[in-house]
C-alpha cells in the first residue's frame, strides 16, 4: 500500500488509519487503511486514476446494510460527501448524488408528484440503493432506474443503462472497485398529499415491527423464498427469514453484545459493546441451527467486509 505521501494529490480528505465503526449503523468494525472523502467527481475520479492499480479501493455508504469487520478494511475506503449529494428533478425525471439519503430523495420527489415512496424508509444512500437495488412494499430500484453513472477503478466516468447493471434481488453487478456517483430514476406520478401520507403510514408501520432505534442493519439474511425443506418440487413455498429463525428458536439468541432481535428476530443486533466477530459469529450460528433443524441454508444479506482481527493485514 502506498504511504500517505505517496498517494495522490487530491482536494478533499485522506485520512490514515481511520476507525469506520462510527460510520456505519452497527458501530463496529476496525479502521479504514486509508479513507478518502472526494471533494467532487473530479476529485474522485483524478485519485483513482493516479492510484497504485494494486490497491483495492471500497465505496460505502452511511454504512446501514455493512458489517465491517474488526481488522478493519484493507486499502482504500471511499465515501462520498457534500459534492455527491445534490437532487435535481425536471421532466418527471429525479437525478440524486449517491451520497443523497434514500429518504431526503422520496420526500424531494413526493413534493414534486413523483412516486419513490418506497425510498423513505430506507436508511441508505442513493449509491447504496442502486448497489442492493433496496427496496421495499413491493417497489425496487430497478423499476425506477433510467440510468446510472459511475467511476471506474481506473478513473474514468461512465453512464450506463440499468440493465448493464444485472439489477436483481438485493444486489447488482458493478466492475471491481467503481463507485456510483449519480443515479436517474423515472418514478410513475403521484399526488403529492397522497404520496406524504402513505410515507407517514409505512414509517409508523415500520416503527411498529421493526426495531428502527437500534444498532441493525436491516433484515440479516434474505428471507428463502422458493425454497424447499425436503427438496421435492411440490413442497417450495414462500419462507420468511424470520420465521424460520423463530423455527430454530433463536429469537433473542446472544454472543458477546449480539442479540437476534426479539421485536423481529431476522434483525441482529448490537444491544452494547458488540465486536464485528460477535455479530457474525452469532449470524453463522442462527444459519447453523436453522439448517440443522430445517435443511434451509440462509444466505446472508448484510455485507460482511474487511479482515477479522488476526488476519493478515497486508494488501
Ligand atoms: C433499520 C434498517 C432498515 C432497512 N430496511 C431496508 C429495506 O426495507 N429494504 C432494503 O433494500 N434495505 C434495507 N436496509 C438495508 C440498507 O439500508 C440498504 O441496503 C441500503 O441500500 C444500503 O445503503 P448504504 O448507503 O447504507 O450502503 P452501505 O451499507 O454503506 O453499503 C452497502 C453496499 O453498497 C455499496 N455502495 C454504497 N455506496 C456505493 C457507491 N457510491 N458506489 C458503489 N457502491 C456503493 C457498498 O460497497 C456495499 O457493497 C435497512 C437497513 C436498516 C438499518
């Protein structure tokens, strides 16, 4: 890894070393080896493309579907600020920064009669959104999306169709290291008291089922849909994550400062002092039992990145 001297000259911040637990919604996890904060697109995309191509470079978000691990994340971490933020509507159209919040970009929308309600309880960023094509209520980014620009590991700039991105359920195919900077969506129209109100009605749902005051970061494992226990055709139905996890009685199962939650068990928690290893060590046990007991093999949902503690740190 280039020392901080070495690294390219940039506008906005580097900063060495730097701890990305109070970054992410969990609050745990090790430091960045470097941190970037671009002060805008070219910024960012000058940096990339005087950096050592060797050295792995990470884009987040506000860290709200991330489990970074304690070792930390090798190389370079990039999150975007002020300069990636900006929505702009005109033609039906809305255009947002990846750093725009989710939410800050429906209500942004719903003023102007633009449908993307389904953002408002999202806690993420844009370019989070389009990397997980988030969703919720029956709506996803990929039935918004018209096109995407993103920054390429080697600093160029590109504009892409959503389909170039394979968008499916919760995850998209991005090249290596390229950081999304802007998204264009085409939501269907909506009045815009109408809009206001179901946002109202889905965030107290929320809050209703949800431990939305906690350290989650969102639903752990993607709930088995079509899967089957016995493996015969007959039997696939449509499983809940939860449900299953109920199944296993491990609702409220703990290691170390990780619970699985007990308002909704699918949602693992950090009810204090968890480490990273805690977390996902607790959700590899849940995916144990719920194995052992059901023959059904959760897959994660949250993002697990970086170095366990111990692990080699070289990059
Ligand atoms: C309480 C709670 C409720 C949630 N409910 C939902 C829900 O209903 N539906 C849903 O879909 N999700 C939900 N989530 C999960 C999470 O909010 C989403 O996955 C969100 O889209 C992540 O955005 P982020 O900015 O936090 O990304 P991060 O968590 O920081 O990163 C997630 C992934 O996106 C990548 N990424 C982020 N920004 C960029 C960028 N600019 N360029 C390239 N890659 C990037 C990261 O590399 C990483 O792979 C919930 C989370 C919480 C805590």
């Amino acid at each position: 890894m280039q020392t901080l001297n070495e690294l390219p000259q940039v506008r906005g911040t580097l900063t060495p070393d730097r701890p990305l637990a109070d970054l992410t919604w969990m609050r745990v996890g090790g430091p960045a080896d470097v941190l970037f904060q671009p002060a805008d697109l070219d910024d960012l995309s000058a940096f990339l493309a005087a950096l050592d191509p060797a050295v792995s470079v990470f884009p987040m978000g506000v860290g709200s579907n991330l489990i970074v691990r304690d070792g930390g994340i090798p190389g370079v971490v990039i999150r975007l600020g002020r300069g990636f933020n900006g929505i702009d509507i005109a033609d039906g159209q809305v255009t947002a920064g990846a750093a725009a919040l989710d939410a800050h970009v429906a209500r942004k929308a719903a003023e102007a009669g633009l449908d993307l309600t389904f953002l408002r309880t999202i806690p993420g960023t844009i370019g989070g959104a389009v990397r997980m094509n988030a969703g919720c209520y029956g709506a996803y980014m990929a039935d918004v999306l018209a096109a995407v620009t993103y920054v390429q590991r080697d600093g160029t700039v590109v504009t892409v169709a959503p389909d170039a991105l394979n968008l499916s359920y919760r995850n998209s195919v991005l090249p290596d290291g390229a950081v999304i900077v802007s998204a264009r969506m085409a939501p269907p129209k909506g009045d815009a008291d109408a809009l206001a109100a179901r946002m109202a009605e889905q965030l107290q749902k929320r809050d209703d089922t949800q431990p939305t005051k906690d350290r989650t970061a969102g639903s752990t494992f993607r709930n088995p849909a079509g899967l089957s226990s016995t493996g015969r055709a007959d039997d696939v139905h449509d499983l809940k994550a939860w449900k299953v996890i109920d199944n296993a009685d491990m609702r409220g199962a703990t290691i170390g400062g990780a619970v699985m939650n007990t308002k909704h068990s699918n949602f693992l928690t950090n009810a204090g002092g968890a480490t990273a290893a805690d977390l996902e060590d607790l959700g590899e046990a849940v995916r144990k039992k719920v194995y052992a007991t059901q023959g059904i093999d959760l897959q994660w949902e949250i993002m697990r990145v970086g170095r366990r503690t111990g692990e080699d740190t070289a990059k």
